[in-house]
C-alpha cells in the first residue's frame, strides 16, 4: 500500500506563494478586468520598487548615484541624483503598462502623459518617487508613497482636474519601503498588507495581512527642531507629552520609515504647519492622502489638525497640508489641543 504524499508545511508552502499580483487577486474576489488591471499595476509598482532598491543597495559604488543635481524642483527644492532616477523608473516601467495614461510626482510640474497609453489608459499613478533622499547619502532608510486613481475623463486639454477630488477617490494606496529588507504595503480598500522583496525569488512575499494600528502607542514623531515655528498648540501637545511617561520621540526625516513604525506599532507622526508655511511641507496627493488612506484601512486616524484628510479637496496638484496620523487616541489628543487653543482665540475675538 502506497501512502499519499502529505506536505511538512503547507502554510509555509502557501506563504511562499502569495505573492503581490496573486494577492490583489484574492482581494477582490474576481479575475475581470478591472481586477485584472490592478493587478498589472501593482506588479509595475512593485519592478519600479525592485530596480530602484537594486540600484540603492549599488549608491556609493555607481557613479553619479549621490549627491545633488544642482536642480530645484517645482516646490523650490534641491534635486537629488537619486531623486531624479527613481522618478524616471516610474516612467519607464509605467510606459510599458498600456494601462496608464498620466503619471505626476513632485519631481514634475505638470503630469507626464504617455500618448500611447491614453486610447486605453484608464488609470492615473500619482508618486513620490523617493521620500526622505535626503537620508541617501548616509545610508538611512528610504521610501516611495503612491495611489492609483482612475481617469474619469478624457482630459484633452491635459489640465489633469480630475485629480483634484478627495482622498476617497483613490482606488489603491500604498509605500515601498527601502531597508534592511524591501518592504511594499498596499491597499485596494480592504484591508492594509504587507509584503516582503525575497531577492532569491525575486518576488514580493506576503508577510503581514490585514494590519491593525494599535489604537495607542507610545512613539510621537515629530521634527522638534521646528519648535518655535509651530503654533502654540502643537508646542502644548509636545510639552504634553515631555512631561509624562510612556512615550518616546522617534523620528529619521524620511516619512515613509516614521510611518511604518507608526503603523506597526502605534503613536503619531506630525508635520505641522509653520509662521513661514502654514500649509506645511507634505503634498497631499501624492504624500498625506495615500497614507491617510492606509491608516484609515488599518483603523487608524489622519487628519490636518482641524479636518479628516481624506476629506480634503485639493485646488492645485501640488498642494501641501499639515499632516497628523497614526492611532485614533493619539491623534485626538493632538486635536484637542488644537481645538482647546482654537477655543481661547474665539473666546478673545467674541464681543
């Protein structure tokens, strides 16, 4: 008698299966074309994210790797080399989708348009295509933000309006984070999952699925070297927390590392406004809403202070706003002591 073959791990057999395109898959319970399409965008992002950490794990041995351009970009910021390549991967490897017809990141003053993609592009990808390049040249974690939009008219005279809709709008979100390990989270809006780059498969790996953000936790992120630009709420919330135990300050000035801590463990991450920037430095639709967007699938909370973030209309493609998110009951005690010194002003001002 022969005994039928029994597996010695079928989980672990399964783990290594899951990868980024079967999973989108899964998700949405269907094979038709749009799922079909998603899927073929998350495999694009994820080759932008598998060239882009193969040529960071290479900076410092390749010529013209590090360093600035010289170049500013339309916000008025200095241009890193690294900068300037992964925003071209994202090019590249998108003109190859058919699917997509725009793309727009920071690193570009209007979208950029794929004329032959357009007749059947139906989606938009917005990106940051390195996030903290400033931590590049030392060696520190990295990342890229992005989301998917769909396209909802034909944009002839390429004004790109259509993106200026709230942050609900977005049909994916998601983060590449450039480590220890290459890590890329996403969400279609079902949940917040996480993957990991096996170099050996050459695969995204599912390790992580359905990721809840603690409803507390103790890191507050936050670059206090802004202190006496901030309003005085903000400097209430972090005199708040200096005086009591049971939180730690963490923060790497890339948004995407300070984000997954948040993320995985718990706390708040802010990038307030300032006297000179009231607005704050983050843009919203290729930064906060995307993120705002993972938190909120995670139970998280994100919001510019004083309003939900996904809520926000954008009037321009470059918008910025203040940025608070990461668990619910540390984002309202931020709020609250926003709303307490908003109190005091209408209080003063009222006849």
């Amino acid at each position: 008698m022969v005994e039928s073959y029994q597996p010695s791990s079928e989980h672990t057999l399964d783990r290594d299966c899951t990868t980024l395109s079967r999973h989108v898959l899964q998700q949405l319970q269907s094979f038709g074309p749009e799922a079909q399409d998603l899927s073929a965008l998350m495999n694009r992002i994820a080759l932008a994210g598998k060239l882009i950490a193969r040529h960071l794990s290479r900076a410092g041995l390749v010529a013209d790797t590090l360093g600035f351009t010289g170049k500013t970009n339309v916000q008025g910021e200095d241009v890193k080399k690294m900068d300037v390549f992964a925003n071209d991967v994202f090019i590249s490897v998108f003109k190859q989708s058919g699917l997509v017809c725009r793309l727009a990141s920071e690193e570009m003053d209007k979208p950029y348009y794929i004329p032959e993609n357009c007749p059947i592009g139906r989606y938009t990808l917005l990106y940051d295509p390195i996030d903290g390049s400033s931590n590049v040249d030392i060696n520190l974690n990295v990342g890229s933000i992005f989301a998917i939009r769909r396209q909802t008219d034909d944009d002839l005279d390429q004004s790109a309006s259509d993106l200026l809709t709230h942050g609900r709008d977005q049909l994916a979100a998601g983060y590449i984070l450039y480590g220890p390990t290459t890590v890329l989270v996403y969400s279609i809006g079902n949940g917040v999952h996480s993957f990991t780059l096996d170099p050996s498969l050459g695969e995204f790996i599912l390790t992580a699925e359905n990721i809840q953000v603690p409803q507390h936790g103790p890191t507050y992120s936050v670059n206090e070297g802004n202190f006496w630009q901030w309003e005085e709420s903000i400097r209430d919330f972090t005199r708040y927390v200096h005086r009591h135990e049971g939180y730690s300050s963490r923060y790497s000035g890339a948004l995407v590392g300070d984000f997954h801590r948040i993320l995985m463990q718990g706390g708040v991450f802010l990038y307030p406004g300032t006297k000179k920037k009231p607005e704050g430095k983050l843009r919203l639709l290729y930064e906060t809403a995307p993120l705002a967007f993972l938190i909120e699938q995670a139970g998280g909370s994100a919001s510019t202070g004083t309003e939900r973030l996904l809520d926000v209309v954008p009037t321009e493609l470059h918008q910025r706003t203040p940025l608070v998110i990461g668990s619910t009951e540390d984002v309202s005690l931020v709020e609250s002591f926003i709303q307490e010194r908003l109190r005091e002003q209408a209080a003063i001002a009222a006849p």
